[in-house]
C-alpha cells in the first residue's frame, strides 16, 4: 500500500498565509544535529533524514555510476565529481574497495560502465575527455589500456563534444553502443579497430541497453522525453523508432525474458515499461510518495532481482530505494537510502545502491574526511571544497527483504522525509500583497553576519562588517535575525535551480561537476535547456510559470537573462522574458549595482542596476500598478577575488550593500510599503568561512510584520524562502521540497512596525581598483572572465580573506555541520 495523505493549504491572494505545514519535516529531528549524526544517519540541508539500511561502504565524489561483472564477483563504480574524480573496484562479497584508479582534472570520467560478455575487458566513458577508458581485467583488478577516442569533428568538419556517457557491449563483445550525451547523439564502436558510426538521437542522451542479440539498442533521451531504438544490424546504426516515455528519462534496465524495457523517468516520478516487441510503453510505475504529490522524488537508477520477479528503483530526491512487484504493477514499498541515491545493481542475495552524497558534508578536518596534502594556492584543496569534500557511499542490503522490514522501511522512508508529518496548521495572516525576491551571489552568514552581535556568529570570520556591508547588517539587526538558514545547494549551478525552481535534477546534478572543474560541460543553469526544469512539464517548472498560470503579474530584474546582439538582456523562457526588464544588466562583475560606487568596466553596462530598478519603480508607484512580485537579481557581492583592474572583495560588497538598502529605502518610503515584503537570500554559500557549516547563508525578510529585532534560529532553507513567498501570493509549490518546507511564520509579528528605513553609503563604496600588489593578484587574474560562477572557489575565497585579513593570515577551513533543527525562534 502506497503512503497517502491529504495536505491542507492556507493560501489567499493579497494576504500572507504562513503556516506551519512541513514543520513535521525538521520535528522529526529537533534537538538533533544536522548534518552526519554520528550513529550512521544525517540530515539534510532540506531538513529530511537520512537513516540507510545495510551495510555503508565509503567510496569517491559523486559516485554516478554502478556496474556488476558478468559473473557476479566485481562491482565498478564511476565516481564524477568535481574534485579528483576515480575508477573504483568492489569485492561484491565484502563490498569492499580493492582499487581506485585516479582521474585528477582534466582527466575524466562520466556514468558509463560496461564489461565484455565474459568480463575480461572493462570500460568507462570519459566524459569530457572524448574517449572510452579500457581496462584489463584480472582476479578483481584492472589494468588500463590505451583508450578508444571518440570522433571530435562532425563529418562535415564541424567541431563536436561528444561527452560519452551510458555504455553496453553487444553480446559478441566486438562493439559498444555509446551515449554521446552533449552530441545529441549515439556511436557503435569498433573495439578492435575503434572505428566509429554515429547517429542523430534525442536530447542529451544517457543510458543505453543493448538486447541479448545483438541487434537492437535503446537509448533514454534525458534532456527530452523519449527512448530512441537503434537497429544494429546494419553497417551503421539507424533509427528504428522513438517511444515517448515521461519526462527525463534516464536509467534503464532490459528484461529479456519478459520482453520489458524498465525506464526511470527522472522528472516525471514515475517507470516507463516499455514492450520491445512494439516499441510501445505499455504501463507506467507511480512513484510518488503519497496520491498528487507534486514532483521530487527523481527517480535515477533501476534494476531487477534475478529472477524478474521485482525491480529496485533509486529516488534520489526521497533518499530511497522503491521495491516495485512487476506481477502486480506497483511498489510493494521502500527502503531507505543514505543522501541521493544513484545507481543500484541486484543480486540474489544483496541490493548495492551507489549514495552520491553519503551524509552529507560534515566537518572537514575529522576522521573520515579528505584532507589531501596538495591542492591550489595556499594549500587549499578541492576536497576541502563544498562541491567536492562529500563522500559517496555504497549501501549493501540483503535480500530478500522480510515484508516486516519493507514495511517498517516504508514508515521510516515517510517519517525521514516528513511525508506523514504535515505539522501544526497555524497561520500568521497579514495584509502583505506584494513579494520583492532579491537573490545575490555566494556569501557565507558569518562572512557579513558574524560579528553582528546577535544571532549565532563568530566574530573573527567576519569579513565584510559595517564599513561594507552597513545596510544589511542594519537591516538584519533591525527586522529578524535569521542564524540558521542554509542554502540548498553547494554551488551555484545547483543553486538558481533551487532559488527558481525549488530542485536540482538528475541532469544538472550528473553535470555541473564537470563544467566547474574544467571537464569540458557546459553550465546546467539559468538556460533555456528543457533538460534543466525539474517538473514533469518544463514549461511549468519556475516560479514564473506558476505567477503566470495564476495571473500573479510579476517583473524580472536580471534572472535567467543574458544580453543580446543588441545589448538588450534577454531571457529564454518566453513566458520570462515577456515580463523581463530589457536593460536590467543580468550577471556581469564589469558593472556595478550602484551608481558612484565603480566606473563600470564595460561600456555596456547601461544604468547601475539599481537605478534602473528605481526608475520603473518609481513609474509603478505614481501609477499604482506595483506587479505583486519581482525578482531582483542583485550579483556583486560574488566579487573577483583579487583579480587586477576591478574593485577590491570590500568595494564590491558595498556596491551590493548599497542596492539593496537603495530598494527597501525606496520602498519603505512609498505608498506600498505596508503591503511589500522583501526577501533576500544568496544563491548558494560557496564555501566562505563559517563556524556552522558552509551551506549556512546570509537571509533576510524585511517588512512592516518582521521589523521586531528578534533573532528566528528556526531552520529554514532556500525552499523554506519560496515557500513563503508562495503562500504570500497564492501559488501552490513547485515541487515536494517547498511542499514540505517550514515556512516563515516565526519570523513575522502580527503588530506591525511602519518605521521607514534609511540606506547609509558604505564607507569601502570607493573606486579604486586593485592592483598587480594585491594578495594572489596573480592567481586571480588567471581566473576566468568575469562570467558568472566560472571562477575557481578555493582560490577566490582565499584571495577575498587574504585581502581583508592580511597576505600572510591563512583562512580557516570550511565546515559542515548544520545546527540544531529547532523549529523554537530564539530571541
């Protein structure tokens, strides 16, 4: 029996509905410590737990994929994460690691692995390396051959990044079928020869699974919607056929004997069972958590028992592992997982399932943890990183499973996650009929926050107090002090996804290690690209589509916008961009969010961003036409490390300071003031200095019901922010994160303060641009052009605390491990 249960919300439009649904979330682990437990279990920057069954075995970053030798003894595992990526063997009868073959950037791997019909030869797909790793072998171990490179021009001449990614042997072990992921593409390759055919398949094609003769492949289209079949038999592969499945499929299993094809719909929560006999999808497996969930469970690997009696489906997004009854059509019920399961093979006896974020990133200087002696200037390594230092697991659990143990797993799935616990439905209701989102770039809370004097802060990691940062931390001190918020995500890729769309899917998940580590991928962000929206239709997968299906009116300032030919900024998503403000400067350092702070850097800046805020708003204000929402992207506190010819960490800080006391200041001077609520929040920490953890970020929500000067130590995350603003305005959630995310309630007051706030300049608001002397100048000025989120984190951290602390002063390592979840506000 599948959990059920029914979800009532207190929405109104024109009036804040905070309630206390999805508190059940963080209550089931209040007065406990987030973050790894030290029993074994975590809990996540979301506020879900994480209890795994079995047996945990330590492995790489990013463990992505999972392959099982021909004769059952030898496990691969393809770990790709943004730091030192690796080829690790298992014993499957230990679980054990016997071999870790290294492949430190740009060396590459990605997902793929596949062994020879009689396991003699192994192979992994070398993402951004354009090649097939090959390797021999023997008695558990692995010896690389020389490489199979792929094609790197198109046969017209053109340039191509074929990107391997899934792979499968045809039975005679003489070729392998290749998803050729950023290609849209699929090859047969000779591995004698290594001559190559390729053809045209979907969008961002992942898995492939080739039949037991030989003669056909299917390859799941993950940027789309579809399964393309590959006749073989020919002397280059074709197209037989294409079978719509749900959206983003990704992982595939075959069953031969039964004629089944078993696809994981990643964006769709559900299994596609496709007839290879026809080429059609015959059913589908639910797997959401509960009837009318919205999406999140993000299904990312399947397989099936031995004797096709059941298939195990990994749902990275409920940390578990859906035992689905093929006889019956159904999950029979689930076991839990440790943090975003990946990949799963079966036994008779054993369930391996490959965790790409274990639990979770603890302190990063205990046992356990990495802590490599070499790494970028001053020492720091990318195991020290946000984005790297989380260690990968394997789960091993035994089959079969007892039905008391699934059931019992099944609860504890549901309590992990807080499914069965809506919480008290209290609200706050307050007549706020206007939304502000302001986002910004990177900043740890106690980066500007922890010298504030209040709140949960360190006042020696305190980089930016107030002769940069004045009007935020006036601001903070002034409204609610919020000390316990934590970005969802480790980086900014990961980041805008969650800010808009309240998750990060499988794609970008898989992808942006190898683009922030110079593996050859592009950004899985702030695009148009379907493959990025995690809903079941990409076209309803931003908060923008919901304001729009609700005929919410709404303004964007900078989001998800990038200039045209004509220095216009414009935004992909048509529905976006219909109501995007042209000459708002989206993500560019060259230009300042403040006028008089810096002389932009480019001559197509236009208007600081700012001002061309206030000058709209100041329209709307004379006509009375305020939208009900804007989204004001604010960038320059990201800064530029201590890059030459641009504005020091501190000037950049206070050019952002500045913007954002400039907007409540205008704000609270007008006519909407008692009726607006700004919330601001960054896109991600990025692994600045803090005494907590380094997903612990800078938050503030600032109206006439929040100016109390208390400090709100409930935890709260970026999902808690939209879910908020969603119950503000009346749109429903995104998807099961904002679902079940506490709102904001304890942060308002039901008397009001109408008291104006007033911005101050900031004293480091100069302009004045660093020079070759700076600390790491150097270092800096070979980092990338100023585009977002394309420097090296490490490095622009150090250069940024060097600056302000001295050259010779070392920063302290990040750490993660969050606070308490007390849903009880301090203060």
């Amino acid at each position: 029996m599948r959990r059920r249960m029914t979800v009532r919300r207190l929405t109104a439009v024109g009036a804040v509905a905070v309630t206390a649904l999805g508190a059940g979330v963080a209550a089931a682990a209040t007065n406990t410590a987030a973050g790894p437990q030290g029993d074994g279990t975590a809990i996540t920057p979301v506020g879900y737990r994480v209890t795994p069954a079995g047996h945990q075995t330590n492995l790489g970053d990013l463990p992505l994929g999972l392959r099982m030798s021909p004769d059952g003894r030898t496990i691969l595992v393809s770990n790709d994460g943004q730091g030192a990526q690796s080829l690790q063997v298992l014993d499957a009868n230990t679980s054990q690691v016997v071999q870790t073959i290294a492949y430190p950037a740009p060396q590459s791997l990605f997902y793929g692995l596949a062994f020879s019909p009689h396991g003699s030869t192994a192979y992994a797909s070398g993402g951004g390396d354009e090649q097939i790793h090959v390797y021999k072998v023997s008695a558990r171990h692995l010896t690389e051959s020389a490489p199979i490179n792929l094609p790197s021009v198109s046969p017209a001449g053109k340039k191509v990044n074929m990107f391997p990614a899934g792979l499968d042997a045809t039975p005679d072990g003489s070729r392998l079928v290749v998803a050729d992921h950023l290609a849209d593409a699929a090859s047969v390759v000779n591995v004698a020869t290594g001559a190559t055919s390729t053809v045209a398949v979907g969008h961002a094609p992942l898995a492939v699974a080739v039949t037991p003769d030989g003669s056909t492949a299917f390859v799941t289209n993950q940027g789309a919607d579809t399964v393309s079949v590959l006749d073989l038999t020919g002397a280059a592969p074709a197209v037989r056929g294409t079978v719509a499945v749900g959206t983003h499929p990704n992982a595939e299993v075959l069953d031969a004997r039964a004629g089944k094809l078993f696809v994981a719909d990643g964006d769709s929560d559900q299994v596609s069972v496709i007839d290879t006999a026809t080429d059609q999808v015959v059913s589908t497996v639910d797997l959401a958590p509960y009837q009318r969930a919205d999406v999140g469970t993000n299904p990312t690997g399947v397989a099936l028992s031995p004797d096709g009696s059941d298939l195990y489906v990994t749902n990275s997004g409920n940390n578990d592992v859906d035992v689905v009854d093929l006889a019956r059509g159904r999950v029979m019920g689930s076991v839990a997982t440790a943090w975003y399961p990946s990949a799963v093979v079966a036994t008779a006896s054993k369930l391996f399932v490959a965790n790409t974020k274990g639990l979770g990133a603890g302190p990063n200087d205990g046992p356990g943890y990495p802590n490599p002696s070499v790494g970028g200037a001053g020492g720091i390594s990318p195991a020290e990183y946000a984005g790297s230092m989380i260690v990968g697991t394997l789960s091993t659990i035994p089959l079969p499973l007892p039905h008391a143990a699934l059931a019992h797993g099944t609860v504890q799935v549901a309590a992990n996650d807080g499914f069965h616990h809506p919480g008290a439905n209290t609200a706050i209701t307050q007549p706020i009929k206007h939304v502000i989102y302001i986002v910004r770039e990177n900043r740890t809370y106690e980066q500007e926050f922890g010298s504030l004097g209040k709140g949960n802060g360190d006042p020696h990691l305190n980089l930016f107090g107030d002769g940069s940062a004045p009007n935020s931390r006036a601001l903070d001190r002034r409204f609610v002090t919020l000390d316990n918020f934590y970005a969802d995500a480790e980086i900014s890729a990961q980041g805008w996804n969650w800010d808009v769309a309240a998750d990060s899917n499988p794609y970008s998940e898989a992808l942006w290690p190898a683009d922030y580590s110079g593996r050859n991928a592009p950004y899985p962000s702030e695009s148009g690209n379907p493959a990025i929206a995690p809903n079941r239709t990409p076209a309803d997968a931003y908060i923008w589509d919901r304001l729009a299906d609700a005929h919410v009116s709404f303004r964007n300032y900078g989001f998800y916008v990038s200039p045209s030919p004509s220095n216009q900024e414009v935004a992909a998503d048509p529905v976006l961009n219909a109501n995007t403000d042209h000459a708002y400067r989206g993500f560019d350092l060259s230009c300042p969010d403040s006028p008089g702070t810096f002389t932009p850097l480019s001559r197509n800046c236009g208007a600081p961003r700012i001002s061309e805020w206030l000058r709209e708003f100041n329209q709307y204000v004379a006509g009375g036409n305020l939208p009900t929402v804007e989204l004001v992207r604010l960038p320059n506190d990201h800064t530029s490390g201590t890059k030459p010819g641009t504005p020091s960490a501190k000037e950049y800080v206070a050019d952002n300071d500045l913007a954002v006391g400039t907007l409540v200041d205008a704000v609270s001077h007008s006519r909407y003031w008692k009726s607006t609520a700004v919330f601001v929040t960054e896109d991600d920490a990025q692994n600045g200095p803090d005494h907590v953890d380094a997903h612990r970020t800078t938050s503030m929500v600032i109206s006439p019901y929040t100016q109390t000067g208390r400090v709100d130590s409930t935890f709260y995350s970026t999902v808690s922010m939209l879910r908020t603003m969603e119950d503000v305005v009346g749109i429903r959630p995104l998807t099961q994160f904002d679902t079940y995310a506490t709102p904001m309630g304890p942060s308002f007051a039901s008397k009001p303060d109408y008291l104006a706030y007033q911005a101050v300049r900031p004293a480091d608001a100069g302009n004045t641009l660093q020079t070759t002397s700076a600390p790491m100048a150097a270092v800096s000025a070979a980092q990338s052009p100023l585009q977002a989120d394309q420097l090296d984190s490490h490095q622009l951290n150090e250069a940024i605390w060097r600056s302000i602390k001295g050259a010779g002063s070392p920063m302290p390592a990040p750490r993660h491990s969050l606070r308490t979840l007390d849903q009880t506000p301090a203060g």
